[in-house]
C-alpha cells in the first residue's frame, strides 16, 4: 500500500511517456522550455483529472515530503540494479 502511495504521488512530478510532467498541466513553457521544464513547483493542490498543480507554488507544505519519496525509490531502484550496494549499505 505504502509502495503505491508513493508511486502515485511521485508520478504526478516526474515525466510521461510524452516527456510531460502533470505537475506542469498546460503550461507549455514548463513543459517544453529546456530553461523551465526541469523547475518543479511543489504546488499546495493538484487537479484531481490530470494532476495539474493548483493553488500556491511558492509553498512545499504537505508535497515536500514527495522528494524523500523519490530518493527512496531511487535508492531502492539502484539496490535492485545491484545487490552488493544493498549488501554493503551503500546507496
């Protein structure tokens, strides 16, 4: 459950198969701008539909804790590549 959670919270700031970040919504400037699109908001809500960031961006709040979410899957996921990291601690 908690692996779910944290996969569905993740994917709304990390890129489709189309190279676009829900998070962003139509805003084609984060989308596509190679000076934006790398700038991740951490808005206070998040339309339902499509995951679009809604209300204040300039606050982390409740959706900081996404980035521990991602580092820990991005340690679990280099664990898996190699064991021996996870053997020795190492990550």
């Amino acid at each position: 459950m908690a692996g779910e959670l944290s996969r569905r919270l993740t994917s709304i700031f990390l890129r489709d198969t189309s190279s676009r970040r829900p998070v962003f919504g139509n805003l084609e400037t984060f989308q596509t701008d190679p000076h934006w699109r790398d700038l991740i908001l951490f808005h206070e809500y998040f339309h339902g539909d499509s995951g679009a960031g809604v209300g204040a961006s300039h606050q982390t709040g409740w959706t900081g804790v996404v980035t521990k979410l991602m580092q820990q899957s991005g340690e679990t996921r280099e664990q898996k590549k190699d064991p021996a990291l996870a053997r020795a601690g190492l990550h």
